[in-house]
C-alpha cells in the first residue's frame, strides 16, 4: 500500500488501495483527453458526439402538453453550472427553471440531460454559446432529478506515460484491475473535483459555515491563496488576505472569478455582512461547501479503516451495510447494522455483491458507525472538534445536513483498455469504463498512474 501525495491527504485520501508502482503520465493534456456521458437508469446515455437523431429517454415524446423539455446539455471545458445559468439567460429564463441530474467535470468534453420548464422545442435555436449546444429530446410531465440518474461513461486518454514497451503498460493496467476486481471495486473515495486541487479550500469553507463563522468562511473564499493558481489570481487574493480592502480587490480580481467577484460586489456596498455576502452565490454552491467538509469527513473515516487493517468487502460487528438495488446503486436509505447474530449471513451477501459495506456521511441526523469503526469515526470527529449538531446551521437552515451513507466501495464497469500508442511524448493510453452516480473517475485514475504530483498530473 503506498502513500499518498500531500494533496490527497488534505482531502483525507491518505492511501492506495492497489500495490503496483502505477503506470505514471497524465491526464487531461487536452480538454478532449477527459470524455463524461451521462447515464439514466431507464439505460438512455447522453452522447458527446451529436447523433443524427436524439435517442429518447425517460419516455419522453413530443407531446407539448407536458410541462418539460428533455434536453442533452454538451459542453466543452465549462463549469457546469455556470454553463447552465448561461443557457437560461439565453433563453430567458430563472437559472431554477432548468435541472440537472449531476455536475460534470469542468476541464473536459462532456454531455448530460437538462429539463427546462415551459419551453418549446422551437426555440432552442436560441442558445448560441462557444463550447456548449443544446439538443432537444422531447417532453417529459416531471423535471430532471437525481432520481433517474444511474452513472457515467468515461473515456479517458493517458498520455505522456514514461517510454516502456507496450507489454509492460498493458500489464500495469492489468495488474491494477485484477487487484481492483479481487477488492470488490474501488475506495469510494469523493474525488479531487468535490474539493478544488489547484486550491482544495471548499471543505475549510465548510466547516467555517458549520462553525457559524461566515465572516472567517468568505475570507477563505475569497483570498486563501494557493501556490498552484494564476500567479495574478494569486497576488489578488495575498493582497485582500491583508487589506481586506473589498473595493480594491473587486477592481483588480481576474474576470472569470465570476463567484468571487459577485460576493465582493456585495462586500463593497455592505461591509461586514459575510452571512448574506454567502447568498449571492447560488444555492447549489453554497449547500456544496457544507458537502465538501461532510466528503472530507468520509475520506478520512474510510481511510483510518484502511489504515486500521479493517476489511472493505467483509464487515464487522457495528458496522452499516446497504442492498443493492438491480441497477447496482446502493440502497443507503435502508440501512442494516451488523450484530454477531447476521454477521456471516451479511458477509455472504457481501461476497455475492447483493450488499456492501457502507460508512457515514456526517449530519445532524445520521448515526456513526458502532464497534471498532465507530471508534476510529469518533476519534476523527474529537480530532476536527465538530459533531452532528454542527451541521443544523442556525444561521441559514437551507445549509444544514441531515447526513446519509455512502457505500465503502463502489465497482468498476466495462473497463476496456481500448488503445496504446507512441509519440515524442511518450506513450499514451486509452480506457473507457462505468461508474455509478457519485462516484469519481479520478479516484480509480490515482489508483492506475500513482501520481506524486497531482497538479502536474492533471487531477
């Protein structure tokens, strides 16, 4: 097992599961390198490449009587949800007239659906945005939600690889998907993308907002700097970390840091009020820095198992477990716990994938694990000084968490190593495969090229 890069400890992934020394390289070299298709659990995948036909889903049809309009929304290196608010003005609408399912990664190619409310087909035409296109579906009686989502589809391009021959790079996958396969899929770990890696701060922001301390969160927000951005990013936030001189900074802060932007828009004409400061910025993002601590919270939770020399495809007495549902995703809201009396008839369910070990995600109404493993939680908790009344968040109720679970591991599907090939560069591979809604490409992409550096690796 070996140790993981300092970045991935600060988001609590403090291991490798796998023992090869990794097949090294890098990802997203070009945006195209990083492909994402959205998966419905009626078996509809939404295609980066436009058919010439939209394949229907979720029983859409063209009946106009129904009040949305199923659409795939492809886009090509945009954050998801600025390409969304982008579309609405375009199209006229409130930002909560359009859903999606799941936010998609933000430097890559990819392609999901959206329902828009009390639109028509016909005016489509009237998104015009580089990078993003809209393609009508038909209609639906219900919005898009994370309900009937069930995954993505990767095709991910390694490249850059050091020079080898083809046999060991094949053999390096392999040994890593063997090991994979043996474990029962891989630590469902939340991935880089929940935290930022160039500057992974959500999660500070978080516990700062469950700590009640909206003035300490917007700063972090706002100007914890990190070495790895935009050296003009960078000295713009270093400079407000020292003058909180919110005017100055609102002039000088880079375009794109629209977020940022926005709440030091507010800043300037309210000083002082950092609670509401927070509520410029749409709600989705607000809830996903209470997310990202509640992610960090799981990481270490699941890596301290590890550490502890607790099984991830057995069980323990104390320990949840959820079913499994037919199409693969785990039943989290119908929990067991393991006593000595079910413990081997659990461990068999294990065995066969019709249950899996699953450990908390921290809120005000979820319960930590009992036994060894609620011993190495409570521990974690003592360490960060929080509880689960953190997370009711008097100051602003919407932000509060009530907790869940979330599966210890999580398979891998339809793993294919599609493509080898050599350049100046070095060699580079080609793989596809499935993972189920949740659960982060990056986290079995570590487990492949065991990266040291994860910034100059593309994560």
């Amino acid at each position: 097992m070996c140790d993981a890069p300092e970045i991935d400890r600060l988001l609590g992934i403090e291991v490798y599961m796998t023992k090869n020394s990794g097949l090294g390289g890098r990802i997203r070299g070009a945006v195209e390198d990083f492909q994402v298709e959205e998966l419905l659990v009626d078996g509809s995948k939404a295609q980066v490449g436009s058919p010439d036909k939209e394949p229907l889903a979720l029983g859409a049809s063209l009946d106009q009587r129904q009040s949305y309009l199923l659409c795939v929304l492809a886009k090509q290196n945009w954050d998801t949800l600025i390409a969304v608010k982008n579309v609405a003005r375009q199209l006229g609408l409130g930002q909560n007239s359009l859903q999606i399912a799941g936010i998609k990664d933000a430097k890559a190619v990819t392609a999901q659906y959206v329902s828009i409310e009390n639109f028509a087909i016909e005016d489509i035409d009237k998104v015009n945005i580089k990078g993003v296109q809209l393609r009508p579906v038909g209609y639906l009686r219900n919005p898009l939600s994370l309900f009937y989502l069930l995954g993505n589809h990767f095709k991910i391009k390694i490249t850059d690889i050091p020079p080898r021959d083809f046999d060991v790079v094949n053999m390096k996958i392999n040994q890593t998907i063997e090991e994979v396969t043996q474990l029962g899929g891989i630590p469902n770990y939340f991935g880089h993308q929940r935290f930022g890696t160039t500057r992974p701060i959500t999660h500070y922001v978080g516990k700062a907002i469950l700590e009640n301390n909206f003035e300490e969160a917007a700063l972090l927000f706002l100007a914890k700097p990190s070495p790895d951005e935009h050296p003009e990013t960078r000295n713009a936030r270093m400079e407000l970390q020292q003058t909180r001189n919110f005017t100055a900074a609102l002039e000088c802060y880079p375009k794109q840091l629209r977020y940022e932007r926005l709440m030091l828009k507010y800043l300037t004409e309210n000083p002082n009020e950092y609670l509401k400061a927070f509520n410029v910025l749409p709600l989705k993002l607000q809830v996903l820095f209470v997310q990202a601590y509640q992610s960090y919270l799981f990481n270490r939770f699941l890596s301290e198992r590890v550490k502890a020399g607790l099984p991830l495809n057995s069980v323990e007495i104390g320990d949840f477990v959820v079913g499994i549902e037919r199409t693969g995703l785990p039943m989290v809201n119908m929990p067991q716990i393991v006593t000595a009396q079910n413990q081997t008839k659990i461990n068999e369910a294990l065995s066969t994938g019709k249950m899996r070990l699953a450990l908390p995600i921290v809120g005000f109404k979820q319960k930590l694990s009992s036994g060894a493993m609620g011993e190495l939680e409570q521990r974690v908790l003592q360490q960060e000084n929080v509880n689960m009344n953190n997370f009711r968040i008097t100051a602003n109720s919407r932000l509060g968490n009530r907790g869940s679970l979330r599966a210890a591991l999580t398979l891998v599907k339809d793993f294919k190593h599609i493509d080898t090939s050599k350049n100046i560069d070095g060699l580079s591979v080609t793989i596809t495969f499935t993972l189920l809604r949740g659960c982060y490409a990056t986290v079995l992409l570590r487990e492949i090229i065991k990266p040291q550096n994860i910034i100059a690796t593309g994560f």
